[in-house]
C-alpha cells in the first residue's frame, strides 16, 4: 500500500505509483520487469531522484521501481584504471571512495543526489566534458534488465573491449525506456596534483567566448569553463571561470598563458579561490518554475548569450562555452509558453536544440519537451518497438512520446 508521503515523493509530473519496488538484487529487478511485461504495467525507474523532472509526461505509471538499495560498490581495480559500481550508489559517494585511492571518475560535477544510474541514462553532462569528454566515453560496461526481464551485460570490464557493437553507448541516453541499468564498470583517472581557479573580469559574452577559444588551443590544463553574468548592471557582460587541474607544472603553466591572454583582450584575470566551483545541474536549475537547456556550436554561444540577456525578461544563465551549453531558467514562468517559444526561436536560428527541463505542468502535457524529432526518429521506433514492445519502461517520457 502506497502511502500519501510516497504518493507524492515519487510522483512524476502529476502521475503517482500504485505501487512501490525496492529490490535488493538484480534478479527481482528482473522479476518485477517480467511481471509487469506480462501484466501490461509501466514502470519508471529511480535513483536518487533528482533528474525525474527532465522528460516528458508518462502516458502511465503503475510501479515505482526504486534503485536506491542496488548501491554498492562492487569492485575498484586500481591497477586497472576502471570501477565497477550498482547503479543506485550516488556519483558523490562513489568519488568519496575512489579519493582515498587517488582515483576519480572523470564526469561531472553532479549534485550530491544524483546516481550512477540516472547520469547514465540520461545521459547527464557537467562542466568537466570540456577536458574529460561524455558519459559514453567513460563507461565501458553495464548490466542491464530488458523490459520483459532477461539480466544482460553489454561491454565488460576492462579498457579494451573491441568485439561486437557498443550497446552501452545505445543505453546511455535513452531515458530508461529500452532498459534498466542496475551495473556499470567506468574507467578512472588519477586525481589532479594541482588545481587553481581563475576568473576573467566581467566582459561582454564575445570577448569571453574569445578567450576562452584561445585557451582550448593552447592546451591548458583547464577542467572545466563556465560563463555567469557579471551582475554589475552594465549590459550583458559575463564573467568566466576557469576551473584548471592537472601536474602542478601544467597548472602553473596555464595560470601563466591565461593572464597573458586576458591581458591580450584587455581585461584582468583573477584568482578567486571563493568563486565556488562550477555549477551542478541541481544549482543551476533549483526552483526555477523554468528551466532550459540550450545547445549549439561553440562559436555560437556568445550571440545565443547576447539574444537571451536582450529578453524582456532575461533569465538567470550558466553556460559552458567549450560545449555549447547554455542553461538558462526563470523563478518566475510568467507567459512560459512564449518565453519557449522565443528560446526555441534562438536555437533555431543557431542551428541549435532546446531541451526544456522544467516548466508547468499543463504546458509540459501540451509541448514536447525535446522539440522536434531528429532524422533518426523512424529509426529510433523501430528500436524501441524491437526492446519494449508492450511500452513498460517509462512510456512517453522521451522524445516524441517514445
């Protein structure tokens, strides 16, 4: 029985589970995927539940399955550079660990909430990708539950895995609707000797965006950049941040070439040891009532920037220029219907895509919040029908209601 208080922790978007699993091993995931494949009953699967407000709407919801207990560390091979983790134990926890061996996985930052399983399979992006690259590069192994509840492995554990097809690189991203992921194995990196954080006084986006494209030329030890407006009331200007890491040679060595650069441009380069790191996906869109997160070429992220603060009602933003990121939220929706409207108009005209991650829910029932389906859309039917037939993985949450 379905209390109130789990009614409305594990609601999602309106929709709450008739009933709650909490399984402690691989084989009653499968077990309660078979039961349900066979009963016609959807499933959404869970982890720490900090990114359940990312997708769409679910046509239907009958079983909360809760991953948090799968949550342990199953082996670390230092030697080997990998990790082999459940996917309910939270990225923070799994770093914690693998800090006191001089190892990290090198994804992120996340919130503290956010699990192994949920990063994955969404696929989820922080400001490192900059030096580290995605979550399909980083992992190189999985178990995985199939909707009608066969316990399969894609990949393995170790580095060089080079037969047959990537089916991790399938899973990850696809919103767990072909599969539950309940096992990863990722490779690792030794810690950073040296970090340092530097911070470009305010400018406009251009000349931010300037610098920091001169600095992914160089070949700094730069972790990570991210854009923030200044806040002095003088236009839309920016600062941007520097997060570098590496030998304690290469962090000098960068601190060095990035003043001069700034200094080429005109503007001071700072150290700010209290800036506070890069934002995590839970800071940057926590209590916006709207929240998007916009992609485009790098070199467009300046005039995308500039179109956005020029709003009537400019938002609150962050981007990540060396990926093209932009989030950008409002704590007040407002007309949430047109301010969409206008960012997709933005991206558009960028060649871009809009991912809107939160907005009301009666607007939310009505868009689909991918935008558009890309060329690849018939084929990705084709797969979903071929993994999930009967529709129980989280039907209609991923783009165009798959």
């Amino acid at each position: 029985m379905v209390t109130a208080e789990e009614a409305a922790e594990f609601a999602v978007d309106g929709l709450s589970p008739a009933r709650i699993a909490r399984p402690g091993s691989y084989e009653e995931v499968a077990a309660l995927l078979h039961d349900a494949n066979v009963n016609s009953l959807a499933v959404i699967p869970r982890g720490g539940g900090s990114m359940m407000h990312i997708g769409n709407p679910p046509r239907r919801y009958d079983i909360a399955l809760d991953l948090s207990g799968l949550n342990v560390l199953i082996e670390h091979e230092p030697a080997d550079l990998t990790v082999t983790c459940q996917a309910g134990i939270p990225f923070s926890v799994l770093q914690e660990s693998l800090a006191e061996h001089g190892q990290m996985v090198p994804m992120g930052p996340f919130t503290g909430d956010a699990t192994v399983g949920g990063i994955l399979s969404i696929d989820r992006n922080g400001a490192w990708r900059h030096a580290y690259g995605s979550a399909r590069d980083c992992t190189i192994g999985m178990r995985v539950v199939t909707a009608d509840g066969r316990l399969t492995r894609a990949g393995g554990r170790v580095v060089k895995n080079v037969a047959g097809y990537d089916m991790c690189k399938l899973y990850i991203g696809s919103y767990g609707t072909l599969g539950v992921i309940v096992e990863a194995t990722c490779k690792l990196l030794p810690l950073p000797k040296a970090t340092a954080r530097l911070v470009l006084d305010a400018c406009h986006a251009k000349t931010a965006c300037a610098v920091t494209a001169a600095a992914g030329r160089l070949g700094l030890s730069v972790r990570g950049i991210e854009l923030r407006p200044a806040g002095d009331g003088v236009g839309p200007r920016f600062i941007a941040m520097f997060d570098l890491a590496g030998s304690e040679a290469g962090v000098r060595r960068s601190e060095d070439e990035l003043a001069a650069l700034a200094r080429q441009h005109g503007i001071e380069l700072l150290h700010e040891a209290d800036a506070g790191g890069p934002k995590t996906d839970a800071a940057v869109s926590l209590d916006a009532a709207l929240a998007c997160r916009i992609s485009v070429l790098p070199a467009q992220v300046a005039p995308a920037l500039d179109a956005l603060a020029a709003l009537r009602v400019p938002p609150a933003l962050v981007a990540w220029p060396a990926m093209g990121i932009i989030i950008c939220r409002w704590t007040d929706a407002g007309d949430a219907s047109a301010l969409i409207a206008v960012v997709r108009g933005v991206a558009a005209q960028l060649k871009g895509s809009v991912l809107i991650e939160r907005c009301p829910l009666e607007l939310k029932s009505a868009i689909d919040v991918f935008g558009n389906g890309p060329p690849s859309l018939k084929l990705m039917r084709r797969v979903k029908q071929e993994f999930d037939p009967n529709g129980v993985l989280n039907p209609g949450r991923f783009l165009e209601r798959l």
